[in-house]
C-alpha cells in the first residue's frame, strides 16, 4: 500500500530547511523509497494554498489553483513507496479542510507529522515573520492578542491555529490511530544541526544517518536582529500596503529584508520573562496532552518549554531610534552602491515628433482641410458673383 508522511508544519519549526533538503536529495531519497510529488517545492505551496482557500492573500485566482492538491495526492498513490508531502501552511487549516483533504488520501497509509519548538521563540519568530511579509504591528500589540487566547481550549486566532499542538494534531489526526500521529520537537538554539533532520527522518522512514544534507540547505528565511525588524516595520508603514503579494514578497521580503537587512546584525528580539512564563503554562498543558494521547515523539517534549532570557534583554519595540536611523543610511547607501554598478542602459536615439497629415491626419486635420475647402468654394462664389454684376454694367 502507498504511503505518505504528511508534514504539516508549524511554521518556524525548521521546515525551510527540511523542505529544501528533501528537495535537493531527491535521487538519495529515491534510493530509500521516498520522493516528493511534483516539479518542486513550490507545487506543495499552491496546493497548500488551495486546501486552505487563502487565494487573494498570496495573489492568485482560485481558477489558478483548482486541482493541485488533488494531483499531488493523486501522484502519491501511484508512488509504490513514501511520498513526503510538506508545507507549514497547512497546520492552520479547520476541521473541515483538512477531512477534505485526507479524502483525496482515501486508501493510502497516511502518517502525520507535525514539527514544533519552544513556544517563546515561536511567538518571536512569528511576529517578524508578519512584519517580513507587510504587518506594520508592534510586539506589545501581538502579543497581547497572543496572551488573550493562550489558555482557551478552541482558540481561533491565526497565531494559534498555526501553534497550539494538541490542536493541530486533533484537526489533521483524529481520524488517524495514535501511532500514525507523529510529534517532532525541534531542538533547542545551539544544537546540532542535523539533529533536527535525523528526528524527522525517524518520523517519516528516513534513515537520516545515510542521506545527510548539504551545509548550504536551509539559508533562507533568515532572523532578523530586533533593529532591523523595527527598521522593516517603519517601511511597511511607508509603504501603506501600495506593493501587493506576490511582488511584495519578491522585492521587500526577499531583496530587502532577507537580502539587505540579513547582512546586519543587531541582537535578536527575544520573549520578554513575564511572556515566557505564561506560555511556559500553556506548554506544560501540550506536553501533558500529547504523553496522554499516546503519540509517537520524537524528540524531547521538555525543549518544548520557553526559556528564560538573560537578564537586561531589550524589549522589542525599545530599540534605540538612533540605531534605526543608522541602519537606516548604511542600507540606503549599500542600496546607491548597488544601483551605480549597473552597466548604464543604452541611450535611445530621440524619436521625432509625429507630423500631422495634411488630410485625414485626425480629427483636427480633417476639420481644418474641411474649413480651407468651404473657404475656396466660398471665394469662388463671391468671384462669379462680381463678374455678373460688373458684366450687367
């Protein structure tokens, strides 16, 4: 029977990295009997889009995108072995998106998958995600809006939708046994790199130990340091939404943030105490949840756990203006660098003004020839006129 290890994020997890290792081992994969359906990655990003009808936010017509998901599914059960299908946008999908999208599943051995870390650098890496894809929102702000759902067993923000585990979990795995549903917890910052992909691979059939990924996978969607995301989010309130997704992501995410801003370094923003000890509750919770309802983990459930920051750590929306201001003419300049060294276009030899046609050369031409033959018949009439009445003379 056909199988498939469907990963469904969260976001933030390391799933950048993963979805770009299992793409640039796909011979190694194939080796073991696994693959990935489509041309490449970004197949399982429109399908994804289209199980979760988010069209117009990332600047597609549904027409686009009908039947993706479907020919994706289709491909894995044609696939005598693993197919891995993975995108972190569908951990926020409802109940009833994601029984829609298990039904195009029907006779395949599905195993979830669902990837996630210490909550207190979720809640940061998520708010500059939003700010690196258009949200002008202060932290104080998110978090707020983060804190008044934490402890609610339904929550319907989009921030918990994407991270509440046991949610996840029920919304994709309920019709699934316990030992098909699989938790991979991301390791803490500082650890092996690999150790996440080894924990993955123990999750979806992988023999991690002999496909190993190249140093290079996984280097985008960088972090950002707390003066370059308040820098970013003072553009956006610049910009007042005038670039729209797609070409949002390409110029200010991409060339700018990820590209420009990447390139300096400031101190990371990290969770404030009072935050961290509140989603270290809401955590607590998860880890008591999942134990109880018999899911494979991989991994340690303690990682899970916000950790306490040091002391002196700078709250997010308190960067120094000064800082701002100078990051702001260091990228300002790099950005005059850049466009200097373009080779200069061609110039272009000045076109010659159009002259008007003396007839039928428009509208005001015709008019004008129109007025000079009226005149002339005119002139000639007043000539005969003055011949008669001088020859009666």
């Amino acid at each position: 029977m056909p199988r498939v290890a469907l990963h469904v994020g969260a976001p933030k997890s390391g799933t950048t990295f993963l979805q770009r290792a299992l793409w640039g081992l796909q011979g190694e994969l194939l080796e073991q009997g696994l693959t990935c359906p489509g041309k490449s990655g970004r197949d399982m990003f429109r399908a994804s889009i289209e199980v979760r009808e988010v069209f117009e936010k990332w600047g597609f017509e549904r027409a686009e995108l009908e039947g993706t998901w479907a020919r994706l599914c289709r491909q894995a059960r044609e696939f005598d072995g693993t197919t891995v299908m993975s995108h972190e946008l569908l951990a926020a999908a409802t109940e009833d998106q994601a029984s829609r999208a298990l039904g195009e599943l029907e006779g395949v051995e599905v195993h979830l998958v669902v990837t996630e870390r210490d909550l207190g650098r979720q809640v940061m890496s998520e708010w500059q995600e939003r700010v690196k894809n258009g949200s002008t929102q202060s932290f104080d702000s998110f978090r707020r809006s983060v804190l008044r759902q934490a402890h609610r067993t339904d929550p319907t923000s989009l921030f918990w939708r994407y991270h509440d585990v046991p949610g996840v979990l029920e919304r994709w795995g309920a019709s699934l046994p316990p030992d098909r549903v699989h938790v991979v917890v991301s390791p803490r910052s500082g650890a092996d790199p690999l150790e996440l992909w080894r924990r993955f691979g123990a999750a979806v059939g992988l023999d991690a130990e002999r496909v190993v990924p190249g140093r290079s996978t996984g280097t985008a969607n960088q972090t950002l340091g707390a003066t370059e995301v308040s820098l970013l989010r003072q553009v956006n309130q610049a910009l007042d939404g005038r670039i729209k997704q797609p070409d949002y992501a390409r110029v200010v995410k991409r060339q700018f943030a990820q590209n420009l801003l990447a390139q300096h370094r400031s101190p990371r923003a990290v969770a404030p105490p009072d935050l961290v000890a509140e989603l270290r509750t809401v955590a607590e919770d998860w880890c008591r949840e999942i134990e109880k309802r018999g899911y494979r983990v991989h991994g340690d459930l303690d990682e899970l756990l916000p950790a306490v920051p040091a002391e002196g750590v700078v709250a997010p929306d308190e960067v120094d203006p000064d800082e701002v201001a100078t990051l702001s003419a260091a990228v300002i300049a790099e950005m005059l660098v850049a466009r200097a060294q373009r080779p200069p276009r061609p110039a272009t030899p000045a076109t010659p003004a159009p002259q008007p046609s003396p007839v039928g050369g428009g509208r005001a031409a015709r008019l004008r020839a129109a007025l000079r033959a009226r005149a002339g018949r005119l002139r000639r009439s007043l000539r005969r006129s003055l011949r008669r009445s001088l020859g009666r003379r």
